[in-house]
C-alpha cells in the first residue's frame, strides 16, 4: 500500500509560459513521488491551460495534484505575456494579488488534506514567501526555482561584482569587450553576451538592479531549483554551489517528467496558446531533415522589418520551414501590411506556418533539421533533447547568454545576436543544414545522450530523489 504522504508543497510560478510550463512539470514530479502538491496559478492562467492544456487530465492522472487561483488584473486578450505587459509589471502585480491568498494558505487547516510544509516560489518573486512565513511565525522549508538557465543565473549573482570590478556598466560601444572577472566563465561572455538587462537600452522595465537584488533574495531561501543537469552546466554549477549549498539541479524537467512517466510526449499539458497540430501532417510529408523549425516562444516581438528579412532570408535558403507566428508576434502595426509576392510564393512552396505549434512534437519529427530559435531556456533544453541544431536570435533576459552557451561553449548551433539581415539568415541556414550538418550532428547527438541524467541511475534523477526526501523529511519534523 501506498506510504500515506504529509508533504504538501504549495509551488507558485510567474505567470508566464515558460515559468508555468516548467513549474507545472515541476509539480507533477513531485505528485509522482506521491508528495501533496497545490498549483497556484491567476485566473487568466488557470482558464488558459483549462481551454488550450490539459488540467483534467492532470487532476485525473495525479490524485495529489490541486489547483488553486489568485485574482488578476488581466483579461484574456491580454495575456501576461503579451507586449502590453512587461516582466517588472506581472511579477509585481502577480506578488500583491498573491499575498492575502498564500497568507490564508497558509494558515489553513482543510480536513483530509495535509498543512502546506514546503513553498517552491518563483526565484522571480523574490523574497515573497520568505516575507510572508516570518511575518505568520511559520518555519518551513522555502525553496526558489529558477526558470532560466544557470548559465544566466549566474552572472544575474554577479551584477554586483562586475560593478565592483568596473566590467559594468556597458557603453554602447563596449558590446564586444569580453567580461574578464566572472568566474567560471573568464573570458566568455562579450558584453553582448550578458544578460540583456544588462545592456544600455534594455527592453521593459526591469531593472539590471531589481534582476540582482532578487537574485541576491535567493541566498535566504532554504534551497534552490534549477532546470539544468550536471553534465552540461558542470562548472557553472560548482560556482553556484559556494554560494547555494542546497542546490537541486533535476533538469531538464520536461524529459525527465516523459521519461518517468515513459507515456511518450506531453507537452500540451502545460501551454496555454491554442495549439495548431495540422503542421504535424506536413511535416509527415516532408524529408527527413529538411525543415528548419522558427519559433521565437511566447512574448518575442519583433518589428515588422524584422519579419521580413527573417522570411526573405527563409525563402531565399530554399529550405523548407514551419514558422510559428503568434497573432501577437509583429509589433505594432505598419501602414504597408501586405507580404510580397515572392515571399508569399515561396512560403506556399516550401513553408508552413501556425500560431502555435506543438513544439516538443516538432522538435523530436523526423522531418525537422535545425530550429531558428530566440533561445529561451525552455526551447534549448527542448532543442537540446531532441538533437536538433539551433540558430539563436534572442530577444531579452537570459536568451543572450543561452546562446552564448549554445555556440561557444556546447556547440549546438550558430549565434545570430544583434543581426537581423536576410543573407546572413539565408547564409546560416545553409550552413546550418548543409555546408556544417555533420559537425553539428554530432555534436547535437553527443549532448542529447548526456540528458539521460534524467534515468534511474542518472544526476538529476538522483538529485530529484534527494529532494524529495527533503522535502519528506522536512515535513515529519514539522507534524
Ligand atoms: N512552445 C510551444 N509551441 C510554440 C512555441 C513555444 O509549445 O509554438 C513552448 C515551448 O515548447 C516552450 C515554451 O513554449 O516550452 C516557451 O518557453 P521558452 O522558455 O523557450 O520561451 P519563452 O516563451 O518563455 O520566451
């Protein structure tokens, strides 16, 4: 018979799809291993993964798993991730609405259902739930996930230090001066290369000392998260460890949670955009290697020039493509809409196009060759797992710096930051699938067996398992 469980982790996300995705992924973990887990989410989130991913299924697979909301300020038109709201905004209007909820969580005792003994918070929230068990007097365990890589968390810890040490901050004219004094990574990063916060002109209202300061909250949590393996961040991760003992490295989630549940791919679970499987039946159709995936993730947008070199250099590769574009994708709009006629010639030719694929799906067909990607962490370690080479244009935060890593220091790819011009575009994805195939091939399968650490026997399988008995063993010491 089962273990009668009195582990209840409350797990709290930003609401945003690459934070819901990989935390709700997080979630079903732990009700694996048969742990209480209460998913709290907005409303607006709640009734996205209700009508576009799978909450019956999972309050059906997993017995242990519940779902609570917290009132937001948004509708759905509206989505938290769409260009009308910055990352600055929802944390922290998501950080108010949350408070008077988590606080009678908190407090409450519900007949049949153990008391919340463990909180895994957004690291993004700060020091929200620390705040809130010292103001009610409650100690227990208070664990930061951090949805972005570690290759990125770590020079977020280091702000300080660069300024300390005058690598920052970056002038316009500096972005391709190598930042010498972080270690771990010692001449790597180009300033181009940091976080893009960073920059002189950084995109939203999130600040380079806000990212630091939350980052800095991290030390006070009683452990932290992060969606990585060992074998791919192994220095980084040593780095991180003087400063976070208590460091649970369980990645990456979404393989790690397909291969326990060994029922194949699940992707859809966790989006909350409509997903358009009818680019599954083209890409039936097409060669084995031939199409280069585009997708630039949730809250990319790029400007409608943008677009266009993207898709001249496309249709000028004469590559096959499935380009998600999301009805939100373009900014603004332009008064000369209309796509040229041998763009849209070659596009019905060679390329498909939705607005909103499924993306774990059209990673791991056979069809699929390279991915034309913003290099979010979510899509590389997708990327990465299904052995497909990447080109990265990143757009903001940790996307930067993931692409650093995914050429210089994983060789999975090429790097396309800061240039958008339909030659090089055209020039990469040729070399990408033609003139380089067999380098990165190699390189794309070597890395994709190191993600068996998600298997019996494997890290991150292995530091999954301490953290649940962390998690336990916390929880029978508070009974
Ligand atoms: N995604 C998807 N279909 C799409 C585009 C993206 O399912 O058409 C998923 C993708 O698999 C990933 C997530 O959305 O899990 C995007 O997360 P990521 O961290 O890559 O980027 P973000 O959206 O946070 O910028």
């Amino acid at each position: 018979m089962e273990e009668a469980t009195v582990a209840h982790v409350l797990v709290f996300p930003c609401p945003l799809q690459g934070h819901v995705g990989s935390m709700l992924k997080l979630a079903e973990l732990l009700a694996l291993h048969h742990l209480h887990v209460t998913f709290l989410n907005t409303e607006c989130i709640h009734n996205r993964l209700t009508r576009f991913g799978a909450i019956e299924a999972l309050l059906e697979c997993y017995p242990t798993l519940h779902f609570k909301t917290i009132s937001d300020c948004y509708n759905e038109g509206q989505h938290p991730g769409s260009r009308d709201n910055s990352m600055g905004d929802i944390t922290l209007s998501t950080t108010l609405h949350a408070k008077p909820l988590l606080r009678q969580i908190l407090v409450s005792e519900n007949p049949g259902t153990p008391k919340v003994s463990c909180i895994i918070q957004d690291g993004i929230f700060g020091s929200l739930a620390i705040d809130l068990a010292s103001e009610l007097g409650i100690r227990i365990p208070i664990i930061h996930f951090r949805a972005s890589s570690a290759c990125c968390f770590w020079p977020y810890f280091w702000i300080p230090k660069l300024f300390e040490c005058k690598e920052l901050p970056i002038r316009d004219e500096d972005m391709d001066r190598m930042i010498r004094n972080m270690p771990g990574m010692e001449n790597l990063l180009r300033c181009r290369d940091l976080p893009s916060f960073c920059r002189p002109s950084s995109q939203g209202n999130m600040s380079m000392d806000w990212v630091a300061l939350q980052t800095k909250q991290s030390l006070e949590a009683d452990a932290l998260i992060l969606n990585t393996f060992e074998e791919l961040d192994g220095p980084i991760l040593s780095q991180i460890r003087l400063h976070f003992p208590k460091l649970y490295t369980i990645g990456p989630l979404h393989h790690h949670l397909n291969v326990t549940k060994a029922t194949g791919i699940l992707s859809l679970r966790t989006v909350f955009f409509q997903v358009d499987r009818s680019c599954m039946a083209w890409l039936d159709a097409q060669p084995q290697g031939s199409v280069i995936y585009v997708s630039f993730g949730s809250s990319t947008i790029v400007k409608r020039e943008e677009l266009m070199e993207f898709w001249h250099g496309l249709v000028s590769s004469k590559k096959r493509f499935l380009w998600v574009m999301r009805h939100d994708l373009v900014a603004g709009k332009g008064n000369d809409d209309r796509i040229p006629a041998e763009v849209e010639e070659g596009t019905k030719e060679k390329g498909f196009i939705v607005e909103w694929a499924p993306q774990e799906e059209v990673l791991a067909h056979k069809a699929t060759g390279g991915f034309l990607t913003h290099s979010g962490w979510n899509s590389t370690l997708e990327s990465l797992v299904a052995g497909v080479p990447m080109i990265c244009w990143p757009y903001f935060a940790d996307q930067q710096v993931n692409n650093r890593f995914v050429s210089e220091v994983w060789k999975l790819g090429l790097d396309m930051k800061d240039v958008c011009d339909r030659h090089v575009v055209e020039n990469m994805v040729n070399d990408l699938t033609d003139h380089r195939k067999e380098e990165f091939l190699r390189s794309t399968q070597e890395m994709g067996m190191l993600a068996h650490s998600v298997s019996p026997g494997g890290s991150s399988y292995s530091s999954l398992h301490d953290l649940v008995q962390y998690i336990k063993s916390a929880s029978q010491e508070n009974k």
